[in-house]
C-alpha cells in the first residue's frame, strides 16, 4: 500500500511544482486578489498554499487513475483469497 501511495504522490509533486513555476511566472504573488481585496500575505505562505493545493488536486487525478485501472479481482478479491495490494 505504500508503494502505491509513493507512485501517487512522488510524480503529483514533481507535477505540481512544475504548474506552480509556470502559474507564477505570470502572476506576482504580491497582487494576488481574492474577491476584488488584495490578500496581503507573504509571497512564500501565497507559493506555499497554492503548491499544496495543488498537489492534493493533482494527486486526487492521480489516485483516480489508479483506482479506475484496477481489475474487478483486485478491487473484491475470491473469499478466502489474501489481499493484494
């Protein structure tokens, strides 16, 4: 199951940190405006919060991909059978 986890999360990581250099190469995180008011924090907590969002959408896509090319057998596996993971 960790292993499984790793080959989620490892490439959403390398993947979010490549949209986020692309997202902030043309928008200054000092202007960032949430409903018309400037936010007003830090450019680091602004990078730090938008790289773990995405992240967690990037790994959501990832984990669904993994669950939907899971077979019938893996995902209820025969009584009696031991668990594959």
């Amino acid at each position: 199951m960790t292993h499984r986890a790793l080959q989620i999360l490892w490439p959403a990581f390398l993947v979010a940190g490549v949209i986020e250099m692309l997202l902030f190469a043309s928008i200054e995180p000092g202007e960032v405006r949430w409903f018309g008011f400037l936010l007003g924090w830090e450019p680091v907590t602004i990078h730090s919060i938008v790289f773990l969002l995405l992240w967690l959408l990037v790994s959501g896509a990832s984990a669904m991909t993994v669950l939907l090319q899971q077979t019938a057998e893996e995902l209820d596996p025969p009584k009696g059978a031991p668990p594959r993971f």
